[in-house]
C-alpha cells in the first residue's frame, strides 16, 4: 500500500474528528457567513507529485477553497429554491459516503441496499399522502427526474403507434400541451430528443396567473383531433408557486388519451399541510411526477426522485433496460433500479431523506412547510408596508416574486439586485414576470425565521436608498 494511504488508514479517526469540526465551525457560523462573495482561486492549480495526505489536503481546503463557500444552507438563502440541510439528513448524507454502496437490486448477492431506497420511496408516498400505485426512485434532482419521467412518456406516446422509440428512435411527431414549464422540462425535452421548442403553449388563467386555462387546454385537445399527447402540468410554478387544477385535469382523462406529467418539484409538499393539500388535489391521477428533496426535503443537494405508475413499468424496462447485460437477469422478475432509471452506479441517496423523515415524521415536515408560507407571508406584508416595492403577484404558497415600484425604477431593478446580494446578508434572483424585471424570493429553509426577514428588509431599504 502506499505509505501516505497507509498513514491516512492508521490516522483515520483523527482525520474524520478533524473534517469533522470543519463541518461543525461552518454550520455553527451560517448566520455570518456571506449569501455570496468575490473570493475567487486560479483553478489552474497542478497536482502534487507525492501527495499531501489527507490532513494536508484539508489545511488546504481551509486556507484556499473554503473560502470559496458562502451559506446556501443558510437561513437568508432566498435565491433559486434552495433548502437547507436538516442535522439527520447531513447525518445520512455522511452515513451515505461512509458504506458507499450501489443501491441496484432487491436481491443479489452483491448487496440490497436498494430495499432503503425503496422504503423511502414509501415513507415519502405517506408523507406526500399519494396512493402505493407508484413506483419510485432517487436520482440527482429535479432535471434528471423530469427526464426520467418524459423519457417513459416518449415511450407510452411511441407505444401509441406501435412503435418503440427506445430502440428505433421518435419516428413521430410528438404532440406536448403545457403552460409554464420549468426550464427542466424543457431541457429534458431537448436531452430525449424531443427539442426543446416543440411544444404547445397553452394560455393560463387570467387574473394573474400561471396555471393552464382549461378551456384553451381542452380546444388545444379537440384540435389534435383524437391524437395522443403528453400533458406537462405544475405543481408550483417557479416565479409565483401556481398550481394547475389537477382535478379538471382528472375529468379531461376521462375523455381523452394523454400521459399527464406533473412538475410538483417543491410544490408537492403542500400536500404535507392541511392548509395547502386542497392545491395538489387530484394530483394522484397522473402518470408521472417529479419531487425535488434537497429542496423543501432540506436535505443535501443531488436528491430528488422520480414516481411512476407501476402500471407502465414495462415502457420504464423498455426505455432504461440494460439490454446488452444479459448477466443481470429478468428485469420484471429480478427489479434492479439500473432497469429503470437513466444512471447504473450511484451512491445511496435515499440516505439522507430516510434519516430525515425517521427523525422528524410527518408533523416536523409539516411545520417546516407551514413556518416556509407564513414568512413567505410576512416577508410580502413588510415589502408592501415600504413606499420602495411592490408585489407582481399575490402569495400563493412560498415564493415571494416582487419588484421595484414604479415603472421608472425597472431599470434599476437589477442594479439593486447585484447590490442587494453583494452585500452578503442576503441572496434572492432575478427574473421576468409578465415583462417586468422582477426578484424572487423562495422561503424553504428551516432554520429561516421572522428576524431574518427584518434583517433582510432593512438591508434592502438601505440599498434602494444608496441607489
């Protein structure tokens, strides 16, 4: 063995209690540490010819790169829709890298760690409150379940025509009605083959909206003239948290043929709160939905699992199989999860999800969902309380999507964004909101509370002001 690999085994306690308060100084710290930063490093670094041994990388790590890191975990991480990670789920993240295994099948005499995935797979379909009808796996996040779940929709509407697009490639024109698509969804369809431009835009709502109007869906159907399509529906949408009505949906399923697709990355969670379930009402009926976990989930990044049908679990083999690998036996009789996701080897993410629903249950989630939407609430009661903002559309759920007020301040819009953010007490991001310049800002965090939203508050009046 070599002798550096050799000392790092004999000194593996001491290096895993040294890495270890590395975690504990940065999360103990998460209040001061900067949303964001100009440090920066020449990654054109060369590599050390002997090796600097585990402690010696770390030294390194501390003095160069940690500096590098700024607190997404943290509680005024508003930009995008970034969670935090729990205390159990970065102990099942940690567990997850320390047995390394590569959760494929159910049996096999190469492990079965894959049966955790699947009771995860269960414990969130009781969170979530959905029927055992759907299968489920963990991939790396919202795009790549978005692209499991369209990938088994290219090949039911393949199916359609007796054709299998698997195998022979899309020989058909694919017909796909939409409303406000996460740009996932759009890039899935470019990643399958699809194109990323070729779908139907269906109107929304009117009224400040960005759910489908189901009147133009349904003239959108007729004019297809009996033709299947894929339905990719949200359940909350990116900018203001809208839901689609999953059940005028339903009713549409029962006159006409369509494989129905939600997007509920973060806004599935709203089934775990009695107040929000009534927005994903319906939602059961579908034939695929994608949830995110290192969101709402707040567990660490790359987790996020796709659910099924099991009833189409042929056109997932199909789409998935490793069909050159004979040695890996029966797909439908011997399940392995390399049949029927895109990745073969991956690590455990199920982990963290399983500690963190183990450790807090059903009521823990649902007060992290409800404290997220009460200060979505406060934070939009305070901006409309100062002469200097203005909502561009009520609060739905948890995001906030707001702007400067007056028409003559959006050129200033993002001016006061770079130097809001810059400002390290803070990170929201831009965006266009029936084409105004716009700012969002998502409340998914636990550990975000009402002092966070006044700190963030006075930062941002202090700014307009200075601009």
């Amino acid at each position: 063995m070599n002798s550096i690999l050799q000392h790092d085994l004999n000194n593996f306690q001491n290096i895993l209690d040294k890495t270890q308060q590395t975690g504990i100084d940065f999360l103990s710290n998460l209040e001061d540490i900067p949303t964001s930063n100009k440090y920066s490093i020449d990654p054109q670094k060369e590599l050390n010819e002997l090796g600097l041994g585990s402690l010696g990388a770390l030294e390194e790590f501390n003095q160069r790169l940690a500096p590098l890191m700024v607190s997404s975990p943290g509680p005024r991480y508003w930009g995008f829709v970034t969670g935090g990670s729990t205390p159990a789920s970065i102990v099942g993240d940690w567990l997850a890298a320390v047995y390394d295994q590569n959760p494929q099948a159910f049996s096999s005499q190469g492990g079965v760690s894959a049966l955790i995935e699947a009771e995860t797979i269960n414990l969130l379909l009781e969170l979530l409150e959905l029927p055992d009808h759907f299968s489920g796996g963990f991939v790396t996040g919202a795009t790549m379940s978005n692209f499991t779940n369209l990938g088994v929709a290219r090949q039911w509407f393949g199916a359609q025509f007796g054709k299998d697009f698997a195998k022979h490639g899309i020989s058909e024109k694919m017909n796909i009605l939409t409303a406000t698509p996460h740009s996932s969804s759009v890039k899935s369809l470019s990643m399958l083959g699809v194109g990323s431009q070729n779908y139907t835009l269906v109107k929304t709502v009117e009224g400040n909206r960005e759910a489908i109007d189901i009147t133009d869906l349904e003239n959108n159907i007729a004019s297809l003239n009996g033709k299947p399509f894929i339905l990719i529906s949200s359940a909350g949408t990116v900018n203001t948290a809208d839901f689609d009505d999953f059940e005028a949906i339903s009713e549409l399923r029962k006159k006409y043929k369509f494989w129905w697709h939600i997007d509920a990355a973060f806004g599935g969670f709203a089934a775990v709160s009695e107040k929000y379930k009534h927005l994903v009402a319906g939602w059961e009926g579908a034939d695929s939905i994608t949830i995110d976990c290192h969101k709402w989930l707040n567990v660490p990044y790359e987790s996020a699992f796709y659910l099924i049908k099991k009833e189409h679990i042929n056109l997932q083999i199909e789409t998935f199989q490793n069909s050159n690998a004979p040695y890996l036996g029966n797909p439908l009789e011997n399940f392995n999860y390399l049949n029927v996701l895109p990745e073969n080897s991956r690590r455990l993410r199920a982990l963290p999800a399983w500690f963190s629903l183990k450790a807090y249950g059903k009521e823990g989630y649902r007060s992290i969902i409800e404290n997220s939407t009460s200060l979505a609430l406060h934070f939009a009661n305070a901006l409309i309380e100062q002469e200097y903002f203005e909502l561009l559309a009520p609060i739905r759920l948890n995001n906030v999507c707001f702007t400067l007020k007056g028409n003559e301040n959006q050129d200033k819009v993002s001016q006061f964004l770079t130097k809001l953010n810059d400002s390290g007490k803070v990170f929201m991001t831009p965006t266009i909101y029936q084409n105004r310049k716009g700012i969002r800002a998502s409340f998914v965090n636990w550990r975000t509370t009402e002092e966070d939203v006044r700190i963030v508050i006075q930062e941002m009046i202090e700014v307009f002001q200075e601009i």
